[in-house]
C-alpha cells in the first residue's frame, strides 16, 4: 500500500525536486485511509520542571528565568474533565523529566481518570525506568510519545548532554513491546542538520514502525544555548510531514503547534500536507504560559472552549471535519492481522 521512496528520494523531495506530486500523493495517502477524519487530542501539560538539560528546549533544567509549577492531582483530574466535557477523546499527559510524580502517582491519575471518563490516555512524560512504563500499560494508558528529536548520534549526544541515543531507542522499541501505540518524531532545522540527515531521519522514523509520527520545525528559545540559532524551515517542515505521509500511509501525524507558531494558516497547511491530528493544550490559564518549550507556545488569550471552536472551524474550513471516535491508528490493527 505505501510507496517505497530511498533515502536519495527523500533528500531530493525535501530539497523541493517534486512538490506538486509530494502533497498531492501526500493527500490521496490520507484521505485513502483516514478519508476527512481528523483527530483531536488534549494535552495537560501538568507540570514544567525538568531534570534534564536539552540544548533546544525552554524547560531545560539550566533555564532559571522560568517560574516554575506542578498541577496537584486532583487539578490534573479536573483538566482532563474539562476537555472531555469540551468532547476531546484522548488525554495526553505531558511534563517535563519531572520524577516528583511517582509511579504510583501516574498510576493512580491514569486509573482516575479511566474510572471517570470514556478516554484514551496518552503519557508523554521523558524518558521514565522500564517499571514505571510497564505498570503504567497495565493501569491502562494506551499510548506513549518519546520524541527521539534527531538520529544523528552526534547531534542527539551534543544536544541532550548526558543521554545516549541508543537508549532511547530501546526505550521506544520496548514501549511497542509491552503494547502502548508508540509515537516518536524529530526536529527540523536543529543547528548542524542538513537536509541528509534529515531524510535519513525520516527513514528510520518510518522503519521503527510507529503508530504516531511528529515533526516539527526548530524554534530558538532565547534562554538556551541555542537561542541566537536561526529557525528551521516551516516549509522544509510541511515536505517532512508529506513524506512521513507517504512512507506511513497508517500512522497518526500530528500539524504540530511548533509548526502553527510560524503563523496561524500553518496547521492548516499541516493537514493539508497529510497530517490527521490537532493537539490543542488544556492546560488550565494560570499555568499554560509557563509550558514553554519554545517562543510563541500557548501564547493568545483565548480559553480552552475558545480555542477548541477556533481550531475545530480551522478544521473544517480546511475541508476536513473533527472525528468523535478515540484515533487508534489503524497501524495497531494491522499489525494484530484483525
Ligand atoms: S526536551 Fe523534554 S527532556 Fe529535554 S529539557 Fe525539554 S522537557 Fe526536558
């Protein structure tokens, strides 16, 4: 069903050879599979501290010009209620490297919420011990989101001090093992990365065989080493998401919110290009500023209820319509052979 496309194709598709026949066959991809369906996620992005000091990321542990905060369980509780009553279906439980929340107290959140709310969970909290992601399936959330950011071993070495490649690979590969739907992606345009490692990235990306797939374009935060760095392509960005597209016909892609920050029309520019998932942050107001990984996230006044209408007429403006049923990426089916 897909088509094969070798790292050279890749390479030369990002560098512009074919756009017309990248987003058109990037469309059919789609619409064969996920026909106008677009899937909403809701992020509580519950806490902002973290131990660990990546290069390209405002909540890296060097970054003291950042009040920090952790939501208490039962506002945990309370955010995903929200969202749910705003018709969200998936939860995704987002943090920095933050070992305060202990396993059971992941545990005990995602039990909660399962017993008060018809949901998937999805946690997207770092790189936590093999216990904790096992015990966490177990308790029943569904999905895991471990952005491996580049394969390029040297520039993952460089740009997350103190972390080896290889294990976070492992990691991904031992989350598929134990039966969450597991997601991964890059960044586009991190300092030193060429268009080469980019496409073989996305090559590797498509072999670990994901059911989730993010990229999104590198945006310099000023209060980290790189912050005088200049920013990734949203183009370059829209070609990756295209090409992902292609190369997994079955994956949920998100039209990332680094990508919306290059300006409003660029998430509908995302599912254009053959994203089919929109990931709106439901952090409560006092805190959602503070979540900033990167200039211009959660920025604007608008309330949760607020955004989720604006993003859904996006959707539907850009002749998509918002689905109302949980997203499982049908990679997870296929898979089973059912
Ligand atoms: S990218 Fe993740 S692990 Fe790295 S500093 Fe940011 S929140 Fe922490």
């Amino acid at each position: 069903m897909s088509v094969n496309l070798s790292t050279r194709e890749i390479e030369e598709l990002l560098e512009g050879s074919d756009d017309r026949w990248l987003f058109e066959e990037a469309r059919r991809v789609k619409a064969a599979v996920f026909g106008k369906d677009v899937y909403f996620r809701g992020v509580v992005e519950f806490s902002n501290y973290c131990a660990e000091d990546c290069y390209y990321c405002g909540l890296r542990a060097g970054n003291r010009n950042l009040y920090r905060y952790r939501l208490t369980k039962e506002e945990i509780l309370e955010t995903a209620e929200m969202g749910y009553l705003c018709g969200l279906k998936t939860i995704v439980l987002q943090s920095g490297d933050d070992h305060f929340y202990k396993k059971d107290d992941i545990t005990f959140i995602i039990r909660e919420i399962l017993s008060r709310m018809d949901v998937v969970i999805t946690l997207s909290l770092g790189e936590r011990s093999l216990e904790e992601i096992k015990e966490w399936r177990k308790a029943g959330a569904e999905r895991y989101l471990l952005k491996i950011e580049t394969f390029n071993k040297a520039l993952y070495e460089k740009y997350r001090p103190g972390r080896k490649l290889e294990e976070r690979i492992r990691l991904l590969e031992y989350m598929k093992g134990v039966g969450y739907e597991t997601g991964s992606g890059i960044i586009v345009g991190l300092p030193g990365q060429t268009v080469k490692d980019i496409a073989a990235d996305l090559h590797r990306l498509s072999e670990l065989e994901l059911e989730m797939i993010a990229v999104g374009p590198f945006i310099p935060h000023p209060e980290t080493p790189l912050g005088l760095e200049s920013p990734g392509n949203p183009l370059l960005s829209l070609r990756c998401i295209a090409v992902l597209r292609i190369l997994n016909p079955l994956a949920n892609i998100p039209s990332t919110s680094a990508l919306a920050s290059f300006g409003m029309d660029f998430r509908a520019k995302g599912l254009e290009a053959g994203a089919n998932v929109v990931m709106p942050s439901i952090t409560p107001s006092k805190v959602r500023l503070f979540y900033k990984i990167y200039p211009g996230k959660n920025e604007g006044c608008m309330c949760v209820i607020e955004e989720m209408d604006y993003l859904k007429k996006m959707v539907e403006n850009a002749g998509h319509r918002v689905s109302d049923s949980k997203g499982y990426s049908p990679r997870r089916f296929y898979a089973k052979g059912s």
